[in-house]
C-alpha cells in the first residue's frame, strides 16, 4: 500500500524537477533528423570566394529548417529566417557550403543598436556521439565556423566610425600628428588606448578572420581557435544572401572535427540583423543533419 | 537560471540568474546631489583618463545630468520604469517585481535597446527646471520649482544585470573589492549587458565591437587611491570606500555610517533590484513624490537627517570629511570639534575642524595706513 502512494509522489515530483531551470540547464539534448547533406566530389579549384557562381547554383539544393533557438536565455522572441538552401561540394582538400537565404536587408553595419546578419556551419568532434548541436555539450565541444556579414566589411576596409559618425570631429591623439610617423613605443600606447585590441581579442572587426573558427562547449563556454584556417565570402544581392564557407577536409589541429571518416554531422545558425539577432538570439537547425562526403 | 538571493536594499528574498555571493569588500560610493555645481570636471576627468581612445567618442562613463528632464542615454529612466510599470513598496520591505524578477520568458533581464542617437546627447536638459517659471515668481520654500544634478558612474551593483545577461559569461565581479568588470579579451560584442544594465552604464565601441564600462579605477583603487571622479571633484560631494552589510556595519567606517546607521544616503532605484553600490544624499528642495520614487521610501527620513546635520556632529564631521583627501577614508571619528579620517589600519589621512576658525582684523591697518577691504 506505502509503494502504491510513494511511488506516484516520487513519479509527480522527478516530472516538476525535471521542468526547473536547473534541470533544463543539465538537459543535453541530441537530435538527429532525417535529412541528410550530401557533399559532391568535384576535383580542381574550387569557387571559395565567389557565392554567385553558377557552380553553386547548379548543385542541387537541401532546403533546410530553421526554428528560433529556444533553450538558453536570452531566447529568440520571434522567428526570423524560416529556412536556408545548402549546397555542398568537395576537392578532396577543401569543403564548402554554400548556404543562401532570403534577407530583405542587407545588414551588416556595427554600432550600439545595429546587429549583423550572418550563418554558421557546426560540426561535433566526435561524430560517434554527437553533442547538443546548438553550442555542444559538457566535455563534448562543437566545432564552429562562423561567418557575420560585418566582419567581412570590415576585412574590406569599412570603418564603421567612418560610416556612423561621417562629420564626427575629435582630438587627434599626439602620437599620430599629421604627417608624422608613430614610433613603434607610441604604436604600443595607442593600442592601449582599445582594451580589445591591446588583449587581442580575436573578434576586433578587421583583426577577425571572414570565418571564424570557434569550439563551443555549451552556451558560456566558447573559445576563438589559434589555428584559423577556414575561408568563406557572403554577397547579398536582391534581397537574398549567397554565403560560402570552406574549411579543410584534413587539419593537424585537434580542435578541428575530424571529416576524414566520410561522414559526419552537420547543424546550422542563422542571424538576421534587422530584426535583432545575435548571439543566442539566432534561428537554429532543429538537429544535426547527417553529412556525406563525397570522395 | 533562477537562484533565491537577498537583497537588504529591499528587503526580501528575489530571484537573480546565479547564486548570492558576496565580495570579500564591496567598493562603494556616496554622492551628495546637495553640493554638486554641475561643473563636470569629474567626467572630463574619467574621459580623459579611460576613454580618449577611437570608439570611445560617445562614451561618459561618468556622467552628470539634470532631473527631472535630462538623461544620458536619453530618458533611460524613463523608458525602463515605464517598462517595470507602477510597483508598490510595503511597510518593511518592496512588494513589486524587480526587473529581474519581470523579466518577460526567455529573457534573463527586463530590457531594453536604447537608439544610437540616445548616446548623442550627454547633456540634453541641462539645468532645464520642473515647471514654467511664473511671471512674479519669487523664492520661497519649498520651492515651487526644482532641479538637481545627478552624477552617475557605474553601480557595481551587488547583483549586476549585466553579469546576469551576459551569455557568453565574460562579465565578472572581483572578489577582492566587488569591481563588476568586462573582460575585454573574451567580450564578443552582443550587447546582452548592454540591454540588461538599468541604469545604462554599459556603452558600445563600434571600433573593437565590445561593451566597455567603469572600471572604478581599479589601479587607483588597489593602491588605497580615490577614483578619478572621486579625487578630482571640486564640490567635494564624493565620499568613497566600502559598504558592509546591514548587519555588519560599523559605526566608524564612513560609508556604513551615512547609509546604514544615519540612513542619509541612499541608493538609486532600489526597486531595480541590482543592490547598487553607489549611494545618493538626497536633494532637500525637489518634489518628495519624484524622489521617493528615485530612492525608495526612506527619502523623507533622509532629508530630514540631513537637515538636522548641524546638530549632529558625527554627521557633520563625516559631511566635511567629504571629498577632503585624494585617500579613501575608511575609518573615522570625530573628537574636540574636529573630524579624522584614517585607513583601516588606523594611520590618520586628513583632520578637518567642524567650524573654520574666525579671525577678526581691525578696519584699521595703522602700520599701512590704510583700510582694509575684508576683515575676516
């Protein structure tokens, strides 16, 4: 009669911890679809920097969905980007995405109140038991390659001070008088004058690379890898992005997910500036998609 | 996640995103809103001191704006107040929600984004006064209308919300002195603290796309050293050193006394509930009804403490001692008409007499022959 009363209280009680914060917070969640991606084998150079060649264009697409990130706070409010078209191809050295999507806005403009639009391609480092795929697990990191629509403008030479501010008017520092030189010793003291820059946080706009290569250790544990070696480009032309992302298929760094094997997973994010999207704010893969590499 | 803290400042139990732990020592602040000119010589001072660099052009860590109309980012407290909506204070302790506690679901913080144009103006309404000034106005008491200056600098609240919303946890809290601090190494720029922060003291560099704030001068700090802000102010309003907790504060530390045994000086926007540890000796002449929603019920209580000081000589010891050192005072006691400020450890710093001695000189100098303009 006592295990027939406490066993249903246990049962109730076990149900309500399990929806607190704090067990979400332990919930790993690991999610495969159905869907897969299938990377074609194409041998010679490949299109890296060009998301507008008909060599994309012509492979054929996997339209995959996207639904807002709703697990870690901040969480994103209103859906954005529904879903994205990827393509994949393969040289044996190099792997590329091409990821395009509909975006009435070009947004990739840095100040207080703008956001960029951008994409990422994940991978988890252990294909055999993949983690949380939207920022990895406890132990069990994802690798990350991040493009952002800003970052690549300021690669191109846009100073967002420039474009914000274009009658801005302050003191020149001393050590930059016009028409002088900077001695390496004042070079130091400006550099110390951007916190940022003197650490050499990697995320300083012009110093970051166009795709960023980043593991992810769930949501607070996020780190910028020494070795970045992945190469991308985005265009937005008439109200769609066309965005490539390529890393190596074979990399010495252990930090890299291993593609080697031939198959692999895959998950994908999506910024839409205009509509506030950062961080976690981002509409996400429901799960990892399979990832097939053709060789 | 939601943890179960207190908060003395409202004394109750709240919800914030980590568990309660307490610095080792809490930096702290008290501004004197009475004595302050508006002079600014204390936001030149942090300017020119943390933010001359490029990104920086907009930024005021310390700031120094007129109430009730002016605002740096512009009407920041008007637009999160009318986000938090009408809250009650109870008898003993505060019955509304804290923006922590109203944080809408999926957000870890009551927010919201100021426009870029908000940063622009660091001194829109400036001396600008409550009401129109009537033709045949004359003075009187109270005054029928008002202004005050506030300056503000980072709160290095006990529970910071932007420690709270940071999601990438590059916001901490020093143990050593309750410094609240972005590491600017692993900063990614998402501006979560930014949003989060109340009372606004979280700016953005478009040049290094990183959240920058106060620092409360923490290498000034370390070595016993008054803030920049503090150190350079003229009207000598500032008092700085540590805050204890209710229930361990001392009668000699000077923070403690004017908060916690006097109750002069309150903190901003208690209802908040980021236990600010920056604290405000109310202004006497502005609208009560302004103020008690500024700092909290004890307001009234307040002024009337402050203007009692003449009679209180501890109280008006600890006023004079007031800005009288570029030295954080962290003990004090006032003896024999004279107030002393000393370290911790007991060295005296600085001695003030409570009334300046007089001296009367004749009219007459007879070895000049002359008479004299001033004679005191």
């Amino acid at each position: 009669m006592q295990r027939k009363i406490i066993f249903p209280i246990l049962t109730v009680f076990l149900l309500l911890w399990y929806c607190t914060p704090e067990a979400s917070a332990q919930k790993k969640e690991v999610k495969i679809l159905p869907e897969k991606v299938v990377s074609k084998f194409q041998a010679g150079a490949l299109p890296l920097t060009d998301p507008t060649s008909g060599v994309w264009l012509n492979l054929p697409a996997s339209t995959v969905k996207l639904i807002p990130q709703d697990v870690q706070e901040p969480k994103l409010a209103a859906p954005s980007i529904g879903s994205i078209k990827v393509r994949s191809i393969n040289n044996g050295s190099w792997i590329a995405f091409h990821i395009e999507w509909e975006d009435a806005t070009e947004d990739f403009n840095l100040r207080a109140d703008r956001y960029s639009d951008g994409v990422s391609v994940e991978f988890p480092l252990n294909p055999k038991q993949p983690p949380d795929h939207r920022m990895g697990s406890e132990k069990e990191p994802i690798h990350l390659l991040l493009w952002k629509a800003y970052q690549q403008k300021a690669k191109e030479g846009t100073s967002f001070l420039a474009l914000n501010y274009p009658n801005r008017w302050s003191d020149y520092s001393p050590y930059e008088l016009p028409g002088h030189s900077v001695s390496p010793a004042h070079a130091a003291e400006i550099k110390g004058l951007l916190p940022a820059v003197a650490l050499g946080n990697p995320i300083v706009p012009g110093t970051a690379p166009v795709v960023e290569e980043i593991n992810a250790e769930t949501w607070n544990k996020v780190t910028i890898q020494e070795d970045q070696d992945a190469k991308g480009k985005g265009t937005w032309k008439d109200g769609r992005w066309y965005v490539v992302i390529a890393r190596p298929v074979i990399t010495p760094d252990p930090q890299d997910a291993p593609l080697d094997g031939g198959s692999s997973y895959v998950a994908f994010a999506c910024w839409d500036g205009a509509k506030a999207n950062q961080g976690p704010r981002k509409m996400v893969t429901e799960g990892w998609l399979s990832l097939e590499i053709g060789k | 996640m939601s943890h179960e803290v207190f908060n003395w400042q409202i004394n109750r139990k709240m919800t914030y995103w980590y568990p309660e732990h307490r610095p080792g020592r809490q930096f702290a602040g008290v501004f004197d809103i009475n004595k302050c000119i508006a002079c600014q010589t204390c936001s030149l001072a942090c300017k020119t001191t943390w933010t001359s660099g490029k990104g920086q052009e907009l930024m005021f860590w310390n700031n120094v704006e007129t109430k009730p109309w002016g605002g740096y980012p512009t009407a920041w407290d008007v637009n999160i107040l009318s986000r938090l909506g009408p809250q009650k204070w109870g008898a003993d302790e505060y019955e509304g929600a804290t923006v922590f506690e109203a944080a809408p679901k999926g957000e870890r913080v009551l927010q919201y984004q100021p426009e870029d144009g908000d940063w622009c103006n660091v001194n829109l309404g400036e001396d600008e006064c409550s009401g129109i000034i009537e033709k045949g106005t004359h003075l009187k008491l109270p005054h029928a209308v008002w202004f005050f200056y506030l300056q503000r600098i980072c709160n290095h609240c006990t529970y910071p919300a932007c420690l709270a919303a940071c999601p990438r946890g590059a916001i901490y809290k020093r143990p050593e002195d309750g410094v609240v601090l972005i590491d600017q190494k692993n900063c990614h720029g998402h501006r979560e603290c930014m949003k989060a922060c109340p009372y606004k003291r979280v700016f953005f560099n478009v040049v290094t796309g990183t959240s920058e704030k106060c620092i409360a001068c923490y290498p000034s700090l370390e070595s016993g050293k008054c803030n920049r802000c503090f150190e350079t102010c003229i009207g000598k309003i500032r008092l700085q050193g540590w805050i204890s907790t209710p229930e361990k504060a001392r009668e000699d530390n000077p923070v403690d006394f004017l908060v916690h045994i006097r109750k002069v000086a309150l903190p901003l926007y208690p209802q908040f509930g980021t236990e600010p540890n920056v604290y405000y000796i109310p202004p006497k002449q502005a609208d009560p009804v302004f103020l008690r929603q500024m700092f909290g019920p004890g307001v009234d209580k307040a002024i009337a403490t402050y203007k009692n000081a003449k009679n209180d000589p501890e109280l008006l010891g600890l006023l004079l001692l007031q800005g009288s050192s570029d030295r954080v005072i962290e003990r004090f006691r006032v003896k024999d008409g004279t107030a002393i400020g000393y370290t911790a450890k007991g060295a005296e710093i600085v001695r003030v007499p409570l009334k300046e001695p007089l001296h009367v000189r004749p009219y007459k100098d007879v070895a000049l022959d002359v008479f004299r303009h001033n004679v005191t």
